[in-house]
C-alpha cells in the first residue's frame, strides 16, 4: 500500500522544471509469533524517473522525519539512495 504524501516543482541547475510526488510506502510483515509494518518512500518526477525504497523502518515516527527531510530538500528520484543511505 502506498499514501501520497507530497507534490513539489522546483528549477535544476540548467533552469529546467521538475515536479516531484513524494509517497509513502507500507508494507504489512508477519512472523510466526508478530505482525507489523515496515515503513518506505518512493520518490516519482513527473514524466520521469522513480525509485522506491523498501522497508526503510518500522517506526512512524522516524519515516515521517525522513519524509519531511525529503519533501523540503526537495530531493529526485537520483538521490534518495543516499540520503536514506545518510540519514540511517
């Protein structure tokens, strides 16, 4: 299951129009002995790119921290990777 959280347009370095749809993703794991869900993003450019990362964490919490960080970076699909890679 996915939840769109954000839309943001921004200017690239070469003054070209990028629109970025920021979703979080949820994903429900289940054991032998628990069920839970583990929290990720997926970045899509408009017309464009996209790039998901699973799994990130099971904590709200901490998935809405790194959204928020996403969202008002206004970071691509190029660059999730690290600055997940970054933030973990």
């Amino acid at each position: 299951m996915e939840l769109k959280i954000a839309t943001r347009q921004c200017r690239d370095q070469v003054g070209k129009d990028r629109c970025f749809h920021y979703f979080l993703t949820i994903d429900q794991e289940e054991t032998s002995r628990l069920f839970f869900e583990s929290y990720g993003v997926r970045i899509a450019e408009e017309a464009g790119d996209e790039t998901t990362i699973s799994a990130i964490t099971t904590n709200a919490a901490r998935i809405d921290e790194l959204l928020t960080l996403l969202v008002d970076n206004r970071v691509g699909p190029a660059g999730l990777a690290d600055v997940v890679a970054d933030w973990l």
